[in-house]
C-alpha cells in the first residue's frame, strides 16, 4: 500500500472534534507491513526517507492504532503494520492553565493533539534502563503514550513541588487537573 492510498482513503473517514476517527470501531483485516517508521525524535520515515509534509504525518497519527504491542495504521477497510522505536507521539509544548480543579497541565504533540493530563491522561515517568534517565510519558489514546520532549520535561520540573513520600523520603510532584503525578523521587 502506497502512501497516497492511504492518504485517499484517510480522508474520507469521519473524525471527532480533534480529528480522532472512531478506530475502536474498526475490524479490518490486516494487509501487510508498510514501510513506515516513527522515529524516538518524533520524526516519520517512509522507505527511509522522512515525511515532510506535516499535514500527511498529522493524518497519519489520527488512524494510528495499537494492538498487541504493534503498531498499525488503521481505517475502516485494512489495517497495515509500521515500526515505533520508542513512542508514537512527541509533546513539544506545555502550558499552565487555571481550571474548575486548579492547575491544567496542557500538553500540545508534535502531530497536534492536545492533550491535558488528568484522570484520563495520566503522566508517568519512568527510568531508562540503559542510563538511568527519566523517561516522562503521557497517556494519549487508545492505549498509546506519548513521550515529553526534554524542554516540557524540564518545564515540569521547574513547576514540581518536592513532597514527603510513605518511605521517608520526598518526591517531586505536579497536579493537573486535581490529580498528582509524582516525577520521581529526590
């Protein structure tokens, strides 16, 4: 399946307010592999070439479905498998905002989904195996994450608070819609 294929039958797909069609909805059969890749830096790779027409890789990260830890590319009549190296989506941009809860945290990706972290979306952050890193995620849909760009994280940190943990020790925090997200431990 080439690109325009999917490019033509993408677009005619109804979609949500954010542009989300309703692929939970969907049981196509499968139709092979395509050679699609998402690079760790957000970047999307058609036979080794990068996608630059963003407005291709927004609509392609709109069909983009996860199911049994593989990623597929989606739409009502055929599902066709792509490579993700780490996540599939990459969240350049923060912004703090007051709520009906207090502080929003307000997450924008690189594919523009916009995102606040809450009850639905939470952010987690976890620890590179290889060189002990954080690796800051947030829960976008469908059971996929995406990873927060090093600039957002470093947002976050400035905006944490440091609290007492059950240890004896403290944590670094931030709330997003009166929900707490622990950043890891000081």
């Amino acid at each position: 399946m080439s690109l325009s294929d999917l490019n033509k039958l993408s677009h005619s797909v109804e979609t949500n307010s954010q542009g989300i069609p309703p692929l939970d909805l969907w049981n196509p059969d499968f139709c092979g592999d395509m050679d699609l890749r998402i690079a760790q830096d957000g970047t999307w790779f058609h036979e080794g070439a990068p996608i630059t027409r963003q407005e291709m890789v927004k609509m392609f990260s709109r069909i983009l479905w996860l199911e049994n830890d593989a990623y597929f590319l989606k739409t009502p009549v055929e599902k066709v498998g792509i490579q993700v190296d780490d996540l599939p989506f990459l969240f350049i941009s923060l912004k703090v905002m007051e709520g009906p809860l207090g502080q929003e945290l307000h997450f924008l990706s690189s594919t523009g989904d916009a995102i606040v972290a809450g009850q639905e979306h939470p952010l987690v952050v976890t620890e590179n195996e290889r060189n002990g890193e954080p690796q800051p995620a947030l829960a976008v849909r469908f059971g996929m994450w995406g990873r927060l760009h090093r600039n957002v994280f470093y947002q976050l940190v400035e905006l944490g608070t440091a609290e007492p943990c059950a240890d004896g020790g403290e944590e670094l925090v931030v709330y997003s819609c009166g929900e707490r997200f622990s950043l890891g431990y000081l």
